[in-house]
C-alpha cells in the first residue's frame, strides 16, 4: 500500500504519460513490457485459477468477494478516461486512485484499449494515405499511436501496482499483429487500423517489441465472475463451462476467447448470460442485469439491455460512463451508471 505522498507521485507520472509528446524509448519499453507479462503470467491462483499450462487463466473468479465493483466500457485511445475516473469520487469519500491503494473497489475494465473511433475519423483518414505511401508512421498516425500507448502504459501501471484490484479483460482490439486466429480476427473499420498500428510498433520499434505486446494481449484474462454478476468484452457467444473460459487463453479453446470478444448485435439466440454466469458460478443468485460488456457501440443512451435485459452494453464512445456495481445488491442502470 503506498503513501499518501507515494500516490500522488503515482498520479503525477500517469499524467505526465499522458501529456508527454515523445514515445518511450525502446530497450526501456521492451524491459517494461517484458514485466507486464510475466505479471499477467503468474497472477495469485486465489482469484485466477490457473490453465492447462499452469499459467494464469482465462478467469477472473470473484465469486466470495463483495467489494464493490467499477467496470469501464472500451477506451479506444483515451487516456483521460482513465485519468478521469482515477480522479473521481464514487460512492466514496474517496477518490477511485485512493480507494484501489486500499483495496476498497476492484475495477474491471472491458478491453479495448487502442484504435480511436470516429473522434479519430479525419486522422485515420489521413494516416491511411501516408501508408498506402508506405509511410507507416507519419504525422497523423504518431499522433494516434501516442494514445495508444499512453493507454497501454498507463493500463499497466495500474496493472503493476494494483493487481489484485485492478483488471484489465481482453477485448477484439487487443491483436496488435493483426492476425486471424487464436480467437482473433483482422481488424478495420475506417479504414485499415489493425495492419497500420501493426506496421507502426513494426517499424517504430520492431518485432520484439511487437512480440511482447502481442504476448501481453494473448496473457490478458477474458472473463470476471463476481457472486450475482460477470464481465467480459462482448455478449458470450455460447455457453461455456467454468474450465473452458479458465483455458480461454490457450490455443485450443480460442473459440471462446472469440465467443466472448466478437460477438454481434443479434447474434445469439439463447439466453446465454443467465447460463454462463450459472456454470461459473453455481451459488449465484439475482435477477435483472447478470452480465456486463462492451464491444458494440450505444448511441445516444448511457446503455442497451439484450437477452430479456440480462446482458448490459455499456459503451458509448462520446461519453465516460462506468457501472457501479454492489456484489449481492440488484444492479439499477438507471441509478447505477455513472457519468464521470
């Protein structure tokens, strides 16, 4: 637990992330990135059971704790999303920063973390032209790419120095080589951003460093289970038992790290929240909102219910909004979803 005087410091350098105008430099990079896996690799079996590797599963497992619960949709690029809800009093005399050192809140973000959206439209527009110049890191993408990896970093700091309290769960962003499997599929909205930010770290700072946060993506956890609800990127898919998503992270069950960070509006035709959170939890017990994700954009609401409102969408990329959620307590969007 840190100081009053060693949080502030802590703050201070989150923000000094965010504001800096360089990137990071290379060997320093790689050594912090190196960190952050082996982090994610052996976290406490206590409440991230361990895979058919003996490395850190696909679950997050919460089920006897009943501190309370921030979750955070995508972030996309912003930082100051982050910053702000460090900065933030919720529900507490407290600020969440305060509250993480110690150990009064446990925040689960959603995934996520890179690709601006369309507050970003004209940049990625401009970018797109640099690289089919073969220009990979012009001035439009460097300055996509310094969010980008403000974000990562600042999510890692977090990571580091709160980690049993602070979560960061895999989204379908989270495939910075742009590759097709392993529960990933190749990334393009706009225009081509997942081969661009692949092409940038490529060329910016080379393969091992691409490696490293390729390893880090593919070590995040895809799934948080609490006593009354659960959280992962997007709508599961499918119904999966409690050993499938603890070995989510491994090759052979990447069809449920796909299930649970791919899924489409209208795709599942199954009340797949109410079982899922059953099979991962079988003592649990309420009613209303079960389940918690991100992934497809609500326009103009703070939020969407899916699956007879079981599931929850919260995600819209204009605002910074975050559930707060009680552990036991019946979960009220309305009163719930704080606008930061």
């Amino acid at each position: 637990m840190l100081t009053e005087e060693q949080l502030l410091s802590f703050s201070q350098e989150l923000k000094q992330i965010n504001s800096s105008q360089t990137f990071p430099e290379e060997s320093s990079f790689q050594l912090f990135l190196d960190s952050a896996v082996t982090l994610l690799e052996n976290e406490s079996p206590a409440y991230r059971p361990l895979n058919k590797d003996g490395l850190s599963g696909g679950l997050l497992d919460f089920s006897e704790s009943k501190v309370p619960v921030i979750i955070v949709p995508d972030i996309h690029g912003r930082a100051d999303f982050l910053l702000k809800l460090m900065d933030s009093k919720i529900r507490s005399e407290s600020t969440v920063l305060q509250d993480l050192n110690a150990g009064n809140v446990i925040v689960v973000c959603v995934g996520d973390a890179v690709h601006g959206e369309l507050r970003a439209y004209e940049r990625w527009q401009k970018s797109f032209i640099d690289w089919q110049n073969n220009v990979y890191a012009g001035p439009s993408m460097q300055e996509e790419m310094k969010e980008n990896i403000a974000v990562w970093q600042i999510i890692i700091k977090l990571k580091n120095q709160f980690p049993q309290v602070f979560h960061f769960l895999k989204g379908n962003h989270e495939n910075v080589t742009n590759e097709t499997g392993h529960g990933n599929h190749s990334f393009r909205k706009f225009v081509n951003e997942g081969q661009m930010c692949c092409d940038f770290i490529r060329q910016v700072y080379g393969d091992a460093v691409l490696h490293l946060i390729d390893l880090w993506e593919k070590k995040l956890p895809l799934c948080a289970v609490f006593s009354s609800f659960a959280v992962s990127h997007a709508e599961p898919f499918d119904v999966y038992n409690k050993k499938e998503v603890i070995n989510s992270n491994c090759d052979d069950f990447s069809y449920v790290a796909e299930g649970l960070t791919w899924t489409r509006n209208d795709e599942v035709f199954d009340l797949t929240c109410k079982k899922n959170l059953k099979k991962l939890n079988s003592r649990a017990k309420g009613s209303g909102v079960l389940w918690f994700g991100g992934h497809r954009p609500v326009k103009d609401a703070k939020y969407k219910l899916r699956q007879d409102g079981s599931y929850l969408q919260l995600h819209n990329p204009e605002e910074m909004n975050v559930a707060y959620v009680v552990p036991g307590l019946k979960f009220n969007p309305d009163k719930d979803i704080i606008e930061l």
